[in-house]
C-alpha cells in the first residue's frame, strides 16, 4: 500500500467519525445531559454500532447522524415527565426512546423504564444494551397487547416511536391512561391526518409539542383517552 492509498483510507475512515462527533455536539446542544448521562449514551451507541452489522435495529442512512435523528429525538421526552418515575416504551426496537429514556433516568432514584420488543433479537440487544448502561430498564419479550395490562409496576409515563399509526397507538395505551399515565408519542409530519382518523373513534384532547431536533416532527401528549361508543 503506497503513502497516498493510506492517508486515503485513514481520511475515509475519519470522516464518519468526525461527522458523527459532529452530530453528537449539535444533539447535546438541544438536549444536554450530565457527563455520567452522555458517558452511558455513548456506551449504548457504540453497541449499537456493533449490533447494527448483524441485526437492523436503524435505517443505515440515519447512521451518522443517531445523536440528532435518533438520541436528541429521545431525549427531549424527559422533560414532558419531570417527576415520572415509571416508564413504559412500546415497540422498543433499536431502543429509541426506551433505551434512551432509562440512560437519561439512571440519575432519578427509584425510576424504570419497562421495554416491550416482540422480536426476539431486538429483544436481545435491548437487555445487552441496558446491562451495558447501568440503567435501569427491564425488558418484556412481548406482543404489547399481552404485557399492557399484566406491568405491575405505576405507569407515569407511556411512549412510543415510529410503531405504529396514532389511532393503533390509542388502543394500546388506553388501560395506561385510564390508569393514570400521560401518553407521550413521537410523530411525524403526518400528524395532523393521523389525529383526524384517530379522532373517529376517540375522545382525545391532544397537547401538540414541535421536536427540537426539526424536520416536522412532533410529539403528542395525551392525559385522558376514552373510546367513542
């Protein structure tokens, strides 16, 4: 290998990891956490990095942007359940936000975030990741209509990413609700057609919050869900 094909690769292999450092910097910008927090998002991004060759738990074009399209996005849940202590994240996948939401929670004595992954080597990694963290999460291998009503634990808080449409989202969480726990789904730009359809078969006073991170997204806060008879 001659000097200049080298300094090519090392260059080519330095720049992901220069946009990614990059990336991270602007996502702490919009949601800064702790040093202990970061140390702990950093531990869990790494392993997804080496999950992520063998299993797809993101879409490879958000790959070097993860701290703003996928952690920040997370992230700015927290804040929308300051006291919360138990947490419940259907449909946890690649752990956004469920693996997120319980690094960020590390530091809130006494909280858990329950993970509901029906696929089992999503499920896997979801455990890996949590152990990896120090954080406290506990992982369900589960359909979500199977564990919502059997989470012993106080709900607070209920989430949701990229699962399903709004109006599924509902169903799923209404025995939440009606329990006391505020329901906290990351939208879309669709939200607007989604909220239509949803509002023919519920009762829904949604609380509508732009994402920090842009790009249309949306979170939909919901405190009461009530089918419609």
């Amino acid at each position: 290998m001659t000097h200049e094909t080298r300094r090519s690769t090392t260059s080519e292999q330095g720049e992901p990891q220069q946009t990614l450092a990059a990336d991270k910097a602007a996502a702490l910008a919009l949601t800064p956490v702790s040093r202990e927090t970061e140390q702990r998002l950093d531990r869990f991004i790494e392993l997804l990095g080496q999950w992520q060759t063998k299993t797809n738990l993101v879409a490879p074009s958000t790959l070097t942007h993860l701290w703003t399209r996928h952690v920040s996005d997370s992230l700015q849940l927290v804040d929308l359940g300051p006291a919360a202590m138990g947490w419940i994240d259907l449909g946890s996948g690649g752990g956004f936000p469920g693996v997120v939401l319980a690094c960020a929670l590390a530091e809130r004595p006494g909280a858990r975030v329950h993970l509901v992954e029906r696929n089992a080597k999503k499920a896997a990694f979801l455990r890996e990741a949590i152990r990896v963290t120090a954080s406290p999460g506990v992982v369900h291998l589960s359909e979500i209509g199977d564990i919502v009503d059997t989470i012993e634990d106080r709900i607070d808080c209920v989430t949701a990413r990229a699962l399903a449409p709004l109006n599924q989202l509902l169903g799923f969480a209404e025995p939440l609700v009606r329990n006391g726990a505020k329901a906290l789904f990351l939208k879309g730009q669709d939200v607007d057609a989604e909220l239509t359809e949803a509002t023919q078969y519920w009762n829904i006073q949604p609380h509508l919050h732009s994402s920090r991170t842009g790009g249309g997204g949306w979170i939909v806060e919901l405190d009461q869900i009530e089918r419609r008879i």
